[in-house]
C-alpha cells in the first residue's frame, strides 16, 4: 500500500474519533529570520482524501511498531496544537495559524496591536482555545512583541473571523522576555482560570523576584483580571523560582504539573518535572537538582545530566505526564507513583507538543527552528499515532 494511501487510513480513523470530542541553552541555539507574516494561504495538502484506502492493508507502522501517519507538513517551526472537533490549530512561532482539516492545511493570518516578534526562541507560542469556543470562537495566545528596544510577552484573546483571527483584547502585557528562556505555554485548569508559564528572560533573579512576572506561572481569569483566591494579593503570581517552564497539566483529582528546563553548562541539564502548588517557590537559581533548602520546594522529578528539554506535557487516563522533549528528540512518559521516566516514542527528531484523544496521540515536530535535530532541512509535521499502554 503506498505512504499515501496509508496515511489517509489512519487520517480517516483519527477523525472519526475526534468528531466525538469537542550560553548554550538546554533547548536550542542560534536563531532564524522572521519572515513577514503571509495572508491567508493554502498549503499543498500532504494527503489525498479522495483516493480511497485499502481496508485490507494494515496501516502504516512508526519505527517502534505504533501505526502511524503525518497529517500535516511543510508547518514552519510549530510551537502549539489545539484541537476543536476535526480541526488541528497549530501556532507558528514566526505569526501564523495553521488550521488542519480533511486533509487540507490552511495557514492564516493574525491580526495584533502588535507585532509578533520571532527571535531566538520567542514568536507566537502558546494557544488555547476557551471554553466556549463552539460559539465564541474565541482562543488565547502568547507572543514575544518588542517596545521600546526590549523584547517583551503579551497574552492576548483572539477571534476567529473566518479565516483570519483578529486580536479582541490584550489580557497581559510587559512579560519580560528575551531570544531566550520566554515560557509560553497556555492552559485553562480544572477551575476555568488560564494559566501561562513563563521564563526567566535570561535574568535569573527575576525568577525570585515575586514583583516581577517572569520565572512564575500566572494565574488570571479568562477575561484577565486577577483572581481574589491568587495566592499573592493583587498578584498574577501562582508560584515563583522557575527557569524556563513550557509544560502544564492536571491529573483528574485536580493535581497540577509542570515541566520545566534545567541550567546550561557543566553540570548541565536537570530538567524537571514540578508539582505545583500555589505560592510555592521552586527555587531557580538558588537550587536545583538535589539541591535543597528550607522554604523552597524540589522537583517531583529532575533528569541529571544530559538535558532532554521538555516541552509540551499532557496527562494519561493513567495519571502519567506524556512529555514532547527538544534536546531529547522523543515523546517521554513519566509515572507518579513509580518515578519511572521512559521513552514511548523516538526518531522524529525534536518534538514541541502533544496532545491526547482517546488511544490516539498526536504530536508536532521542531526541526526547522535551526536548533538542530535530525536535519536541518527536515519538514516539521503534524503526525498521529497509536498511544502505547
């Protein structure tokens, strides 16, 4: 059976259960050119919806035996997925979302008071789409944007206006950024409050500093104001004394979660796995690894040396964080219970996110970043796979 027809297969599979469901740096180095953003454009689509599969034919195996197909390609240094029905919402770190549907990928504009800056590691990041997305068509977004000669972060709504999403209100800005170390990861918890991650800016004091906004996660409401249960009065702060976090999850008891990059250098790595609790401080830069003191809070988990950098995180049915990793190259799966950290996929090269549905996992690539992974000309790609028990 030929890569096209397999991929369809499992294309056609994918939908059918999402209809159902509404210095050196651990990460990466160097930096490419942000292109201007492009109007609304349709990307040759990398499958063939109308060529039927072969249901006699078994579907296509990733190298670890999982069945397997790319719904995507030709994504350019994807950084986010949201998924609302059969659509697959994809940011792109220089200022476009990619829309993935039947077998087609649009990529579409967005407009903003202000301008995406893509250098180094910022650009457009997270995205979330709210809760009542089905008729708001309303979503969240993390982006790097510069003002009076600093790189800074903004969190914004935004509207989906046909095909192009247009900004409706800044909920936060001044977040301190830099080429370096911006966080950028949005979720809405359990409670309906959005949460964002954000790094250190390359300041590393910042991170202890409960006045500034970088090195925290944030907690606000999803119009943007601060709520009055916050653990600091008046404050967006939820916890303080990170480094660089891009991962965020719930268990189904309502436990929160944290990935997080480690320090460069020798030693380097110490990745960590946090849980997180409000107004804790987890201590970056005055510990890390096993490194302990009296009022700051260890890691759940920290991976010594080397680093895998870990990027966007999910929760199992299981309770067990699945974990996209740059620097690692591989889809990890950690176990609360055990400690055991395993890899559950690999040979993609560096993977940005994750996201489940049912036993279906579905991930997106980084390799043209010009941080390197498995080829410098590598297409980035939106894939599907069999989720392993």
């Amino acid at each position: 059976m030929s890569r096209t027809k397999m991929a369809t297969l499992a294309w056609m599979l994918s939908l059918a259960i999402l209809a159902g469901c509404s210095g050196a740096e651990n990460e990466e180095r160097g930096s490419s050119p942000s292109p201007s953003a492009s109007p609304t454009e349709t990307i040759e689509p990398s499958l063939a919806p109308t060529e039927k599969p072969d249901a006699s034919e078994e579907p296509a195996q990733s190298d670890d035996g999982e069945p397997y197909a790319v719904l995507a390609e030709k994504l350019r240094i994807p950084w986010s997925i949201a998924i609302h029905g059969s659509e697959f919402i994809v940011t792109e770190r220089e200022g476009n979302i990619v829309v993935i549907s039947d077998g087609q990928q649009k990529r579409q504009n967005v407009r903003l008071e202000k301008a995406v800056l893509h250098r180094g590691e910022g650009g457009m990041l997270g995205l979330q789409l709210a809760q009542d997305f089905d008729h708001s068509q309303l979503a969240y977004v993390y982006h790097t944007y510069e003002e009076g000669g600093k790189a800074l972060n903004r969190i914004v709504q935004l509207k989906r206006e046909g095909a192009e999403w247009s900004e409706q209100k800044a909920l936060l800005e001044g977040i301190p950024g830099s080429a370096n170390h911006n966080g950028g990861r949005l979720a809405i918890g359990p409670d309906g409050m959005l949460y964002a991650t954000t790094g250190d800016a390359e300041n590393r004091s910042e991170a202890q500093n409960r006045d500034s906004l970088a090195g925290k996660i944030l907690r606000m409401t999803p119009d943007g104001d601060i709520p009055a249960d916050n653990p600091f009065p008046n404050s967006y702060v939820y916890s303080y004394g990170h480094r660089n976090p891009q991962g965020l999850a719930w268990t189904k008891d309502g436990s929160m979660y944290s990935t997080e990059h480690g320090p460069s250098g020798n030693p380097g790595g110490h990745d960590e796995i946090n849980l997180i609790q409000p107004g804790a401080n987890y201590g970056w830069p005055t510990v890390y690894g096993d490194d302990k003191k009296e009022g700051l809070t260890p890691p759940a988990y920290h991976t010594g040396d080397p680093a895998i950098a870990p990027s966007g995180t999910i929760i199992d049915d299981e309770g067990r964080l699945v974990i996209a990793t740059l620097r690692g190259e591989a889809i990890y799966r950690y176990t609360p219970s055990t400690g055991e950290m395993a890899v559950i996929h690999k040979d993609e090269g560096r993977i940005r996110d994750v996201k489940l549905v049912g036993d279906k996992l579905y991930f997106i690539t980084n390799n043209t970043d010009g941080r390197g992974g498995i080829s410098s000309e590598a297409e980035d790609r939106l894939v599907v796979m069999d989720y392993p028990s």
